[in-house]
C-alpha cells in the first residue's frame, strides 16, 4: 500500500490543512515536551517566527529512565489544544500506547509513532484506525524494509495519511546522539510514495547541529523538517540541550527560504 510500485505519484499528507509532500518544505516545531501553559505558548510564538506551520509537542515522553519527566498526559494535550486555539498552528503529538489513541485523536491534528515504538504492531495498527494523519518515526535500529513495513501496518488499516520521518540511527558513534541517515530519504522516497521528513533534533541531539543538519535534510530533498525550540532550554524537562533558541530563528527561517525544495 505504501510502495511506490502501485502508486507512481508521490503524495500529499494534509494535517489540519497544512499540506507535506513533494512541493514544499513544510517545517513542524515546538517544544519536545509540554510543560507549561506559558512555556509552550512561547515555544509555539518561536516555531510561527521562524516559519512552522504545525506545532510539535509531547504530552506523552517515552523516556529511557523511568524517573525522568514521563510528560503531563491529558493535562499536556489540553494545552496543546489552548495553544492551538490562540496560534493557529495544528498539533502534532505522540502517543505511546495504543490505549491512549482515542484519547490522543481526539485533541490531535496529527499523530505521532516514535523511534521507541516503531515496530509496536498494536500501536500502528490502533493509529492506522484512529482517522487522523501520522507521522512514522524510524526506528534507530531499523532498516529502511523495516519502517516501510511498519508503515504498511498503518495503512493496511485504512489510513494512507502516513508521514515518514527520519531521526537518526544507532551506529558505533557516539559524538552525536544519533547517526542522521540522509541517504533513507531519497532511498524512501523511491521506493515508497508517502513523504519523507527528517528530525535534525533528536538526530544530533546537539543545538549546534541542527541548522546544519537542516541544511542537509533540504538539500538532500527532504518534504520537511521537524525542530525544538524552547523558550528556557537550561530549565526544559527532556532534551533542552538540542532545542533551538530565540537567536536561532532568523537563520533557521533563512536555511528553509534559501534552501529551495528540489522539484
Ligand atoms: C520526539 O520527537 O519527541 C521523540 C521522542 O522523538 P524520537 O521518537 O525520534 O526519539
């Protein structure tokens, strides 16, 4: 269902009216994780000054340690929500568990699968029957068979509004939290129709990478991008150290203009 072979034309995946796919760069920003009211309603501000269109955010944090913040559930979508209502900007959020779905849906623009839960079969068949546009991490141990697999697991549901999104893969190098793959997104883009994003942010896990990973998700074709930003990131709750700054923003909004989509 997600093979090119089938379906030659590449597609378009409409979240809350905001179009991804072959045209354009569409850039997704906010904070990793809902904190606050304020805190996201400053990030949300910082992702529309630098150009996003959609609204990133966590309410639910698939954390390593089980004593790191977990996010504020319910509370954190209806922020998202309030935020939503005062920006404009439609929200893009995960879930982790295939209970929540109906619950994240119901505030969600669009859903998001992360690298944790990539092959969760449950999960991507309970987002696949949820109605509403998703975003497919890869998995960081996954190859690229494999993320277009889990995606088939989502669409064999019915549900062909499937987003793909690069984040970084495990490799023997530690300088960076993840090795970025640029080369899945033209691979992806061949072999499967849906669009392709990449996550400069959870890749590096670094702020001095990601305008430069930026530059190389547009240049390499990517159908756009997905960034932190965070108002305070020395006080932020989960993974302050690679959101962007507000001293970021012009050069980020000038990375995605001067950077033309290839066509
Ligand atoms: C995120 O985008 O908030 C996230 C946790 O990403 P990943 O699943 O890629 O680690």
């Amino acid at each position: 269902l997600v093979s090119r072979e089938n379906h030659p034309e590449r597609s378009t995946v409409h979240v809350g009216g905001v179009p991804i796919g072959p045209d354009t760069v569409t850039l997704i920003a906010g904070p990793c994780a809902v904190e606050t009211p304020q805190q996201t309603l400053a990030a949300a501000l910082m992702a529309k000054r630098a150009g996003a269109t959609l609204l990133r955010g966590g309410a639910y944090k698939p954390r390593t340690s089980p004593y790191a913040f977990q996010g504020l559930g319910e509370a954190g979508l209806r922020i998202l929500a309030d935020v939503r209502e005062e920006t404009g900007l439609p929200i893009v959020t995960e879930v982790v568990d295939a209970h929540d779905v109906e619950l994240v849906a119901s505030y969600a623009d669009m859903l998001q699968v992360g690298t944790r839960n990539a092959q969760n079969f449950a999960l991507l068949q309970a987002v696949g029957a949820a109605g509403k546009p998703v975003m497919l991490k890869r998995g960081m141990n996954a190859t690229i068979e494999e993320w277009l697999m889990a995606a088939e697991y989502i669409a064999q549901r019915g549900n062909l509004d499937i987003v793909l999104c690069e984040r970084g893969i495990r490799t023997f190098e530690t300088a960076t939290r993840n090795t970025l793959d640029v080369s899945a997104v033209p691979v992806a883009q061949r072999l499967s129709h849906l669009p392709v994003i990449i996550d400069p942010s959870h890749s590096g896990g670094r702020r001095d990478l990601v305008l430069p990973l930026t530059r190389a998700a547009i240049a390499v074709g990517a159908d756009g991008v997905i960034i932190d930003v965070h108002p305070a990131p020395e006080t932020a709750l989960c993974d302050g150290p690679q959101a962007l700054v507000d001293s970021d923003l012009d050069v980020l909004a000038d990375v995605l203009h001067t950077f033309p989509p290839l066509l």
